[in-house]
C-alpha cells in the first residue's frame, strides 16, 4: 500500500475512536469502538493457548476489523439494530473496503464473508468474543448506566454462540456470576437507601 493511501484508510479507521457505544467503561465515559475492538483483540491473543488448533491470528484481525463498518454508520447497539441500519452499514463498508489496494481489500472481503457465515472455528470464536466482550464491558461499568432490558441480555446473551468450546463456555459461566453479583450488590444498595 503507498504511504497516501495507507494514510487515507488510517483517517477513515481513525473515526471509531470518537464513534461511542451504548456502553459505559468503568470510568464513567461512553466506550469507543476502537476500544472495544481493541480489547476483543487482546482476548483472543490471549486465549491462543485454548485454540491451538484455529488460527488465532485470523481471529485477531477479524477482532480489528469487524466494527470497520461503524466508522460510517456510528454504533447501534444490537438490540435496536435493523435488517435496513445492517445493510446501509454493509455497503458503504464494501464501498471503502472496495476502494482499499487489492492485497488489502481482498484480504478484508474475505475475513468479512467469513465472519458474516459463522462457519469456520474462527468465525465462531470471533463471534462468541465479541458478544463477550460486550457483557464484561456492562459489568465493568455503572448499573445506573444499564438499560431496562440489559439485565436479562447480560444474563442470558451469547449463551448461543460458546457451546461449541468449554474454554469460552466457563468465561460465559464466570461472566454470568458477576453479573448476578453486580445486580445483588445493586439491589442491596437500594434497599440500604430505603
């Protein structure tokens, strides 16, 4: 890639760091999407071991790359998503990955068309992390931040995407406790109030 046009891709990719989630960090700000795949990329370096046999590498770049589409649509958290935000985000991503060199833009297509059929073992744990990492993020932050129907998603989200791995099973399972635990301490705290 020449130096202008990696620049150009970088100031387009450099937008998820001010496009915010729905979610809070445990500091109080609204999360970033960089942040968000940032950490998603960490777990799975750090989950390589429980993986030997996927390519953890590829399940890192598709961790980097997989909310690229938000740099021009923004965030919409996953439960007021449409079929329309969904598809409006689609092709203006292959529109710019479309304008990417080949080796890149090929390469993107492809981990895309992976990720988007959930076939292979590291589109599977791509996919189970990033629901994951999302649920972590809800309890590292604030309860008074939490939506009404983000209770039940943080207890029963993603349970559909970890069965196929013990590993990722027992994190569900970990992540679950806490937050039963963040909601008991809440209430608590609201009858200590009364």
């Amino acid at each position: 890639m020449d130096a202008r046009e990696f620049l150009n891709a970088l100031h387009v990719a450099e937008r998820l760091k001010d496009a915010t989630r729905h979610c809070y960090t445990s500091g109080g700000r609204h999360e970033s999407v960089a942040e968000h795949s940032w950490r998603l990329a960490l777990m799975a370096f750090w989950l390589r071991e429980d993986f030997p046999e996927a390519d953890m590498d590829k399940v890192m770049r598709m961790c980097l790359i997989h909310d690229l589409g938000e740099a021009f649509t923004g965030d919409i958290p996953t439960f007021i998503k449409t079929d329309a935000d969904r598809s409006t985000e689609a092709s203006l991503l292959e529109a710019w990955v479309g304008s990417l060199p080949a080796p890149q833009a090929g390469e993107m297509r492809e981990l895309f068309r992976e990720m988007d059929e959930r076939k292979s073992l590291e589109a599977r744990i791509f996919k189970a992390l990033d629901g994951l990492e999302a649920l972590i993020q809800h309890n590292e932050s604030d309860i008074k931040t939490w939506s009404e129907n983000e209770y039940d998603l943080n207890l029963r989200y993603c349970d559909d995407r970890v069965g196929f791995s013990p590993a990722l099973s027992a994190l569900r399972e970990a992540i679950r406790e806490d937050t039963h635990a963040k909601i008991e301490a809440s209430r608590q705290e609201e009858k200590a109030l009364c």
